[in-house]
C-alpha cells in the first residue's frame, strides 16, 4: 500500500512528451518522410512529440526521429526542419473546455481535415472542433501518471507550458500511505461523498452506527459517519452546492481507478466533509468554529479552508490558535477581490498565526489570476487557480476558478509531505511548502516567498529535514481533581507520576484530550523533569477546557522534540470530572415561582430536586423530535434543548409574526468606568462578542445604556460599592432587537441565548472567556477576567418559569446528585 522511493539528486525539468488528440479521438503521428497525418491506430513513437515552451504562450514540437514540426505559408505541414525557427514555433491558444489550439507564424490553425490529413487553415483558432487537441501527457522515466481519463485537463498538476506544480514527478517519489493515512476536513458546503472518485477516499467514524439518530460515540454529534453538518445540525454533510466537492476532488481524488481525475494526494488521504457553508455559499463564523474543534477533537491534521471575508473575529482567530497548538495546519484562500491583503485584510487569511498558510491563485502561464490577492507580508504562497477541473456532485466534473481552487492543492501538497514524512511536526511541513516553491519573477514581491508550490521539490526537501526525535519514555500516570465549585470551570493540581526512566525527558506537558482520543491544546507550560517521582501543576486561576475536551494526557518532552499523545492509551491520562458544588444554585420550587417570573430575577434552579430529571426522563425520543428540531434550525444544541424544554407545547413554531423581538439584560465590569464611562474599544468588543455569541450582525444589537458606576453614587466606607462591586465598574443595559423580517425561529435562537447567558453558568463561563479575549484583543484588559456578565432577564408569560428552570439544568447538564442527564435517545450536551 506504500509507495516511497528516495528521491533522486535531478532536479532539472526537461520537455515534456505529448501526445495530440483530435477531436475524432485520432492521435497526430509524424511519418518517416516527414508527413503527418492522423490516425485512430493505436499510439507508438511516431504519434510522440517532445514539446517545449519557447517564449510566452509559444510551443515547439519534435517528434521522435528528432526533426521538428513546421507549417509554411500555403498551409502544408510537416516534420523536417532540424532546428526550431519562427516557422517551427505555434502561439497556443487554450479553450474553456481544456483543449488547445496552435497558430502558426502565418497566423493559420493547425487542423485535421479529411479521413487523415493535417493541414494549416486561415481564421485563426475559431471555434471548429477540427482545430482544438487535447494535450496527454506522456510518462518520463522520472513521472509518474495515472490512468484517470481525464487527467490531461489538470493543468494544476502537470502543464507543458511548465507552470504547474510537477505532481507526477512526486508521484514518482511517493503517491502517499494507505496504511497510515492522514485526515483532511474540507471545511466547506460539504462533499459528495458517493460521488465516483470520493467516496473511498472519505473519512468514516468507525465509532459510529450510521442512520440509527443515535450519538454512538458519545461526542455530541448524532449520525456524524463522515462529518457533520453544522447548518442544519444534523450527521449528513452532503454538498448541496458544488464548491466543497470541487475542493475535495483537487485534494484527494482517486486517481488510478481509470474514473474521472486524480487529487494532488491521491492515495492515503481520508476527507472529512465538515459543512458550514449553505446552499448560497454563505455561512456564520459560529459554525467555522465549531467545525474546526470538531476537526481537531477528531484527528484532522490538516484543514482546507477555500473561504473568508468580513471583519477579524477574536472568537475565529483563538479557535485557529487552538488549531496551531494543537499541530493543525490551517490553509486557506487569500481571497478573490484581486486586492493587496497588506493593506485591505481578509480574514482569516491575513491571520498571522504559526499554522496558516495564505494562497494566491495563478493561471496556466505562470501569472497571478486577476481575481487573486496578493501581499508580500500576508499571503505565503501560489498554487494553480484559474479553470481548475475537479469533481462536482452527482458524479460530475466541472472547471472553476478562484483561490479556492488554488488551496485545496497546498491542502494536498501538505497531506501528500506528510504521508512520506510522518514524523515531520506541522510547523515543519508548512517550512517544507514554504521553502519548496518555484520562484517566479511574475510573483516577485507580490507573495511572501515569491514562488509556485512545487511538488516534487517538496518531497525532496521533506527528505532531508530532521525529523524531531522525542523521548519513548512515558509518564506512569496523572491526577486531576477540580477544586472550582461552579459548573463547567475547573481549577486544582495536576499530579504527574514520573516515568521509570528519565533519561531522555527534559519535561513533560499536560495536554486536553478529546473524546476520540486526539490531543487538544495545551494547560499551562512545560514541567521540568527532576528526577523526583511526583511533579505537580499548579493551575493558577480557573479554566474553561476547549470544546470536546475529556480528559488531561501527559506526555514527555526532550531537547529533540515532544511526543505525542497516542490514541491508544499508551500515554497516562485521566478524565475531567466537574466538581460543580450543586447546592450553591438558589432554589427553585414549586412553592415559589416568582423569582423566576420576576423581571429582575435571576432564572436558576434548585437541583436537588427532582424537576429536572422527571422533564428529562419524559423527554420523546430523538427520532420523534427531530422535524421540530430541522424546523428549529439552531446549530446549538443546547439551545435547542432549552427552547424544547421551555416551550408549553412541542408543536412546530410558527413562521408567522414575532411573539417577542427584544431582550434586555444588563453586565457588570470592573476596571473600565470613572467619570468619562467606558472606553469606546469596550463598547466596540462587546458588541462583537455579543453579536458572534448570538449569531446576528452587528446592527441587530443596541446597547441601550452604558454608563459609569461612580463613587458618588455607589461608595461604601470601605471604598468600593454596597454590593462588593469595584467603584469604578461599569453598568451596561443591552438590548438585542432581531434584524427585521426574522423569522418566529430566528428570534427563538436569539432569546434562548441570552436565556442561557442568564441562568447557565457553563454557558456564561465561555462567554466570560470569549469576552476577556475580545477585550485583551482591543488592548482593554478588565483586572477581573471571572463573572463578567451578570443579566437579568423577563421571560415571556408563556413560558412556564419552572420548565425554564429545568431547561437551563439540562442546559448545565447536572441532576439530582449531580449526575449527567440522559436517557439513552437524548444525548444532552454541554
């Protein structure tokens, strides 16, 4: 399944050999007395030309008994000139369709005419099929080409005009690694994954039982065999648009199954389809996130991003953060507004993060597409983009443009490095890629390296990079226990058992693991071997643990490289249990509802008593729910689960008129008030903290009330306030209007989160998170980054208080005696 060579100490690329077919489906053959014809026999020597780039757009061809093509004035056309003149030179024109013309130094097409004949015809290259050929590549001793039909139209990969990336010439090295493999989520519409040249190359949850509305595996995800779906929330993340596809085909197309194309990394790559963009191409960035957390939580080492635009998201940029520390490359579209990215950024390809790798598109002659944008400091690298030809849904194929064309070939390039080099880091398979390129005097000063990524002098590079060598001595074991008593917020020690052997361990490091078993980002810093048997880390402060973080991992360290935590339990870890303190929730009974009814009630619920779990316990089951959840249309869960909680009846909501537009609630900050009020940066990150949290733009959120509490008016003699509260903090009334003509659903959405931030506190701890993060973003650091948001909230009447109270329970995801809640159909995430 493995085919690695040592690459050779070539590096010269000569002519290409080519033959052309016409139209007819005959080939053009040069005679031993210098005539050509063509003909349907089978292809041999004479039907072989050498061709070579001469100047811009001009070719020449030499057939096999060394004499080159020419073509005079009167439109005759032979093989027997033994030099290449201005006769013996064709201006090529290509076609949408990928075939190609070729004018002559008279300004006539080469053509077939009659059962055999070729001859030059006046007109030019026109549109009769008579004059267009297809260009097929033939193998050099140091290629290797596939027996997919249609791989003479990617041009991306090999070109006899030369701007290619030289991809059968890695093949020759390596075509990859079945055994191994390696993940790559396209981050997309989606991918067809029956389509003819995907569907083997696809990732599959072997953990999950497909179509049974079961999350088997227990990550939070219902169905999720090949990805998810983050637009409808649901399992099934087939593209209903195209562009996904398109991407995924350039990626890792089957090749050599004579069907269709061939992928850069054809062999080993497993695709996984993670959909966030609709049936528009359109998306939210919430969605972004979450599919690359599920990407990390699942063993994508690479992700492909052929998207961007709008404003910088700190949310978007911690979660690529994430991704870095997690040693996921993250390759993405420099954008097609054919700007300067060093002065207008696009996002999240301007992100200057060690894990990004920014693409540019270029055309067949070696000239950046006049769709692309540039940046000599922002964008990394070029890759082919121009009428690109890939699979399409339904087992179609088609050409597009863009520089979302052009990265799936770096994604490709990346998988293809790392399958012959596994034990390269990210960080040195994007140096690999980024010092591997093809310099070109066109892209000069418009690109950070200047250059056309280039295959074949990847892999060789890859093969002499120094691989890290981490220590294969392991940690015995590790502890954890939370000392935080809210929910869903951990703090304590951390305790490493020291290896047996300490020999090559300069320090070991405590890692989030996912569910699946991957390693997430990193707690804290590195913690020196000593040679005694017990290290502790002592967590200085609370942390919120990344989205679909299980369990904390230690791994060893050394001066020549870390390990990595192992799916197989081999490296000791030990689970997140949260400690949460369930008795310092105020109470909720049925005795008194008022406080929950109240408008300046705090909505929380009593969990020692038994409402919760009998709501829970009475829930329908998965399949039943599942029309009024689509219809809901919300990707977050656990809003989902509050407004099924919430609502009086299960019936679907209605797309008629509002019941409410409009929620107000109130947050507290210290460190940012006095007598002039807050710092416009603060208003400015709220509000995109607030917008992002909730799903809507900028100019759906109103802060109705921002005023500075001041020691006038709330000192104390202790110098603070009578509520504790810093003298300096800030008091700021939000309002959140639903943009007009929203949907009943859309404003369920909205008010079900601000419900959320309102009584569950696992919800109001990321976004304290989110919030200190956009804040220290803007250079506007509150001194107390814990409990930044206190709301209150007035839910509507027809809202039973005590099912509301049960909902944010569920919400938070305890029951009586603390123990998760689920009932075996109902997975309810946290």
């Amino acid at each position: 399944s493995i085919n690695h060579t040592r690459p050779s100490c070539h590096t010269s690329r000569g002519p290409d050999l080519v033959a052309l077919r016409t139209y007819r489906g005959t080939y053009l053959s040069a005679g031993k007395d210098g005539a050509v014809s063509h003909s349907s026999a089978p292809l041999h020597d004479s039907g072989v030309f050498e061709i070579s780039a001469e100047a811009k757009d001009m070719v020449s061809f030499k057939s096999h008994s060394g004499k080159y093509l020419t073509a005079d004035e009167h439109g005759a056309v032979r093989v027997d000139r033994d030099e290449a003149g201005a006769d013996e030179k064709f201006r090529v024109v290509r076609k949408k369709d990928g075939t190609a013309s070729f004018i002559t130094a008279f300004g006539m097409s080469l053509a077939v005419e009659g059962p055999s004949s070729v001859v030059a015809v006046r007109g030019g290259a026109g549109s009769s099929p008579s004059r267009q050929f297809w260009v097929e590549q033939q193998a050099h001793s140091d290629e290797q080409f596939e027996n997919d039909p249609a791989a003479h139209q990617l041009w991306g990969l090999h070109d006899f005009a030369g701007f290619d990336i030289d991809a059968p010439q890695a093949w020759k090295i390596s075509t990859g690694d079945a055994g191994a493999g390696i993940v790559v989520a396209v981050i997309d519409t989606g991918i067809d994954y029956k389509h003819e040249d995907l569907r083997e190359q696809m990732w599959v949850n072997s953990r999950e039982i497909p179509g049974n509305g079961i999350d088997d595996d227990g990550n939070g995800y219902v169905d999720d065999v090949h990805g998810f779906d983050f637009v409808s929330n649901r399992g099934d993340p087939m593209d209903d648009y195209m562009h996904g596809t398109h991407c995924a085909g350039t990626i890792a197309a089957r090749g050599n199954n004579t069907l269709g194309v061939a992928g850069v990394a054809w062999h080993g790559v497993r695709l996984m389809a993670l959909k966030f963009l609709d049936a528009s191409a359109g998306g939210r960035t919430s969605d972004a996130i979450r599919a690359i957390e599920y990407a990390l939580a699942n063993g994508a080492k690479i992700a492909s991003n052929s998207w961007g635009g709008g404003e910088s998201s700190s949310a978007l940029r911690s979660a690529i953060e994430r991704a870095d520390a997690a040693g996921m490359l993250f390759v993405v579209a420099a954008g097609n507004s054919g700007s300067n990215n060093d002065h207008t950024p696009n996002y999240p390809s301007n992100y200057d993060i060690g894990n990004v790798i920014s693409v540019a598109s270029t055309t067949w002659s070696g000239e950046l597409s006049d769709f692309s944008c540039y940046g000599s400091s922002t964008v990394h690298v070029a890759a082919p983009g121009s009428s690109i030809f890939s699979t399409t849904p339904r087992d179609r194929y088609e050409r597009l443009s863009g520089t979302s064309m052009a990265a799936p070939h770096v994604s490709g390039l990346a998988a293809l490095v790392w399958m012959y080099r596994p034990q390269l880091t990210m960080r040195q398979v994007r140096e690999v890629i980024l010092r591997s390129v093809r310099k070109l005097p066109k892209l000069s000063g418009r690109l950070v390296t200047g250059g056309l990524i280039n295959a074949k002098n990847a892999l060789r590079l890859a093969w002499a990079s120094e691989p890290p060598r981490p220590p294969d001595q392991v940690a015995q074991g590790i502890a954890f226990e939370d000392k935080d008593e809210r929910v869903g917020v951990y703090s304590g020690v951390v305790t490493i058992s020291a290896a047996v052997n300490e020999s090559k361990i300069d320090y070991y490091r405590v890692y989030f693991l996912s569910r699946s078993g991957f390693q997430l980002g990193a707690l804290g810093g590195p913690i020196p071997a000593t040679g005694e048997p017990e290290l502790t880390l002592n967590i200085t402060g609370a942390f919120v643990p990344p989205e679909h973080a299980q369990a904390l991992v230690a791994v060893s360290g050394g001066l020549q490289g870390e390990m990595v935590a192992r799916p197989d339990e081999s490296t000791p870890r030990v689970a997140l249990e949260d400690h949460s303190r369930l008795d310092r929730m105020p109470r909720l009974d049925s005795q008194d509802e008022s406080a929950a009814s109240s408008p300046q009630g705090q909505i929380s619920a009593d969990l020692s008593t038994p409402t919760a779990l009998s709501i829970a316990q009475g829930l329908p089951k998965q399949q039943e729910r599942e029309p009024w959840l689509q219809q809901l249309g919300t990707s977050d869960n656990r809003t989902a689960q509050v407004l099924w909680l919430a609502q009086p009846s299960h019936a679907p909501l209605s797309e008629g008129a509002a019941r409410h537009g409009r929620v107000r609630s109130s947050v507290v900050l210290t460190g940012l008030g006095g007598e002039e009020g807050p710092e416009p940066a603060f208003r400015e990150a709220l509000a995109r903290t607030l917008a992002t949290h909730l799903g809507i733009e900028d100019d759906a959120l109103r802060l109705a009330r921002m005023s500075a509490i001041t020691k006038a008016s709330m000192s104390s003699d202790s110098g603070g306030t009578s509520d504790g509260r810093s003298a300096d903090a800030v008091e700021i009334e939000v309002e959140v209007e639903a943009p007009a003509r929203s949907s009943a659903t859309a404003l369920d959405r909205i008010e079900a989160q601000m419900i959320l931030l309102a009584g569950s506190e696992h919800a109001a701890a990321r976004f304290d998170a989110a919030l200190s993060a956009e804040l220290r973003a803007a250079g506007v650091a509150p001194r107390d980054t814990s409990g930044l948001w206190h709301t209150t909230f007035s839910p509507p009447q027809q809202w039973s208080p005590k099912m509301l109270a049960a909902a944010l329970a569920v919400a938070d995801g305890e029951g009586k005696d603390g123990r998760r809640l689920h009932d075996g159909q109902l997975q309810l995430l946290v």
